[in-house]
C-alpha cells in the first residue's frame, strides 16, 4: 500500500512540474497565462 501512495505522489508532482513548465512556456512565447483566469 505504500509503494502505491508513493508513486501517487511521484505521478502528482511530475504532472505539476509538467504543467507549470507548459504554462511558462505558453506564457513566454504567446503572452498567455493559465493562472489569469483566476485573477479576476
């Protein structure tokens, strides 16, 4: 059981990591921004 929680947890952080890469990445190159959307 706790082999599964960890590579739960590994998975989350890694599609984190892998979204705000994205999100910079979009946010650089075409001046969009995922987070605006909850700035209003």
């Amino acid at each position: 059981m706790g082999q599964t929680i960890l590579y739960v947890l590994v998975s989350l952080v890694i599609c984190v990591a892998y979204f705000v890469g994205v999100d910079h990445f979009l946010m650089d190159s075409q001046g969009l921004d995922f987070w605006y959307l909850f700035r209003k």
